[in-house]
C-alpha cells in the first residue's frame, strides 16, 4: 500500500471529516462551521492512500506569551491518522513535512496538547507545563481565613460575556507564559461554542463576571451536571475557565463558585499549577489536587528561541544540544546575556551541560529547572555548576500554563 503525504488542497470539510475520523468521531455540522471558522488551509497536510484522505495535521498561527515577550509559535492541532492506516510511517512523515514547513516560516517555537504523551517526544517535544485538577466536596470547602468580597459577581449573557471576557484575558497574556493570543474567531468557535455533544452530561455554561466599581476585573464559565436522590442534591459544577487580573477577583470568583447552592461538588482539570486556591482552602487534602502534562512545546529553531526569550540575569552557558529530527539544531550554542540582551552563538567551546533539544523545550517556559531534568538523567553535567548557571539563567516569577485545549 503506498502513501503520499502532501500539503492539503481539498475542500475544509472534507479535512475536518478525516480527522474526526481519526479521532473516533463523527463529523456534525455545526461542529464543522466551528473548526472551518479557525482552520488555515496553507497550513494542513494530508496522508492519502490513493484519492482517499487517511491523516491529518494542521496548524494555528499563535503568538505565544514566554519569558520576558512573546515569540511566533505554530499551534499544532488535528493531527491523527485513521486506524486502517496506522505504524505505516505517515505519522513521522506528516510530522517531518510540517517541522520544516514550520522552520521555513521563521516560527522558532511548535506547541500542542497531545492526546497520548509518548507520541510527541519521537519528535523532540518536550512537556513544557503542567496542569492541575482539583475535586473537593461542597460541604468541606471553606478557605482557611475569613473571606471579605471585594467586588461584585453577576451573570452576563454570551453577547456581553465576548465583549468583557477578552480584555481580562488579554490583561494576563504578559505574566503568564504558556498564554497564546485568541482571536475573535477563537473565542467564538473555540470558547463560546457550546454544542451539547461536548457537554458530557451537563447543562449549557453560565458565565459570570467579576467587577469593581462596573470594571470588569475576572471571569468564570463552568456548567452544572444535575444529580438527585432522596437525601437531596449531589450535582457536580464542573469549572471551565476562571481568570482576573488581580489576586483578590480570583479569590472572590473561587469562593462563589465553591458556594453555588444545590451543589455537592465542585472539579476543575485545567488549573495552573500554582493555584493559590490550594493555600486558601482550610483542607487543602479535600481538594484531591492531582497534577499532569498540559502544554507540550518544540524548539523548532534553538537559536532564535533562545535569543527571543529574557533571562533572571545577566552570564553565560554553553549547551550541548542533541536533536535528531531538526539537524540545524544539532551542536554547540553559547548563550551570553549581557545587559539583559540574549547573544545565542554556535561554538566550538566546551559545554557546560548536554540535553536533547525536548529538554531545552521542558525548561523553555520555566516548567522544569535543569536541576530536575538532571535528576531524572535527562540532562548531563559536563563542568561544574553548569546546571546551576543553567537554572539562575532560566529561573522565572510564574509557573507557565496554557488555559486553553486547541
């Protein structure tokens, strides 16, 4: 059986038909407007076994909060390939094809979520945040101090929610690594869209705003799955997005959503993984806090994403990069940073750590230090207090978390 994996020219539908496929699923229409309203034809691939479309890869052109600025990155979704064609290589093709696509543009960074972990590594991502997910019981989730609201919450429609929610969304795109800028199409088909097939259970979303003096300041969205029995109400509110701009909005969002009437419990599987919700709570072991991979991130071009980034302070490192699927990568860097300004060199000088380039990519956002990655025989030590050096350059305020699935 032979296969050509080329770049896509075919109808949105019919893409969008193919990788649901891959995915188990079914295409429905409105499903379809949403993904066509997002989707850039000049950046899919197709794996086709004669006319017939078998694999899919796309991408979304992102601008992607790092440390110290933002940088381009390649937003890798709807990748699969359909189960009658599977370990026959298009995979690894449609992943080669797309990385030198992604190279040509002048993007030095690849993000995605991946369905499975393993899949993505073969081709030197490296987990780049986490996530958190917390599951706790009403009746047990009183915050440990006395909780004075210092503004107000109110419902909004969705016509208001997509006029207020973005401004406090693109408030907290500088502070926070692992943030990518949306567009009106990604809140509208990515966001706001809300087909019941994706409610698993629950109701519609409610959206609420948080404000202060009538400026909005925080927003959450979550959705009620009703459960009764004869002692009373055990439904589950089921948290969708909650962020604000200032510390105190977070808490007064978290504390009504905690106290929602005729709920038992309340979960959350996408939480950054510094919460400070886990230091509010009385019981912080009620919240069931469990954390797991969230973004996974490619170094595409080593030198322009190093140099693009801002460093605790001012030294230098030398890096031997290993990275079998981006040759150009492959070899000595010098990273000088003089006056807070990054110089990324190739060198002949002697390293001071070795990592494969997913290493690279784990420490990128701050995610992990060289420390860990050292720790679990990921990165070698190969002059003294290199991993040290690594971790005063690379140190960062904030955990990087992306809040969004795409």
């Amino acid at each position: 059986m032979d296969i050509d994996v080329r770049p896509y020219d075919g109808s949105a539908r019919d893409f969008i038909a193919a990788a649901e496929t891959a995915f188990g699923e079914h295409i429905r229409d409105d499903d379809a407007a949403a993904w066509e309203a997002m989707l850039e034809l000049d950046r899919t691939l197709g794996t086709f076994d004669g006319d017939r479309l078998v694999g899919t890869a796309g991408a979304f052109s992102f601008d992607l909060t790092i440390p110290g600025g933002v940088l381009p990155a390649a937003g890798i979704t709807m990748v699969g390939v359909q189960p009658t064609h599977r370990r026959k290589g298009a995979l690894r093709r449609m992943m080669r094809m797309q990385l030198d696509d992604v190279h040509d543009r002048g993007e030095p960074l690849a993000i995605l979520w991946a369905s499975e972990g393993s899949i993505y590594q073969r081709f030197g991502y490296g987990l780049a945040s986490l996530r958190a997910r917390i599951g706790i019981q009403r009746d047990r989730a009183a915050f440990a101090r006395p909780h004075l609201p210092a503004g107000s919450i109110r419902f909004v429609d969705v016509d208001e929610a997509k006029r207020l929610f973005p401004a406090v969304h693109d408030a907290l795109l500088p502070d926070r690594p692992g943030f990518f800028g949306r567009t009106p199409a990604f809140w509208d088909s990515q966001v706001f869209y809300d087909p019941e097939h994706w409610r698993h259970g629950a109701g519609a979303a409610f959206h609420v705003v948080h404000e202060v003096d009538g400026v909005a300041d925080g927003y959450a969205r979550y959705r009620i799955r009703d459960e009764w029995d004869d002692s009373g109400p055990k439904s589950t509110l089921l948290v969708n997005e909650v962020l604000a701009t200032n510390a105190v909005a977070h808490l007064d969002l978290w504390r009504y959503l905690l106290d929602v009437d005729l709920i038992g419990r309340i979960e959350a599987w996408n939480l950054p993984p510094d919460e400070p919700l886990m230091l509010a709570v009385l019981e912080p072991r009620r919240l069931g806090l469990a954390l797991a991979d969230g973004l996974w991130l490619r170094v595409v071009d080593v030198a322009s994403a190093l140099a693009g980034r801002r460093y605790r302070t001012d030294g230098g490192l030398t890096v031997q990069v290993q990275d079998a699927f981006c040759p150009w990568n492959e070899g000595r860097w010098s990273l000088r940073v003089e006056a807070g300004i990054p110089i990324v060199e190739p060198t002949d000088a002697a390293a001071d750590i070795a990592c494969d380039v997913s290493d690279v990519a784990a420490a990128y956002l701050g995610g992990f230090t060289f420390r860990q990655l050292s720790e679990a025989a990921r990165v070698t030590e190969l002059s003294p207090g290199g991993v040290a050096r690594a971790d005063a350059l690379f140190a960062t305020d904030r955990a990087p978390w992306c809040p969004r699935v795409f």
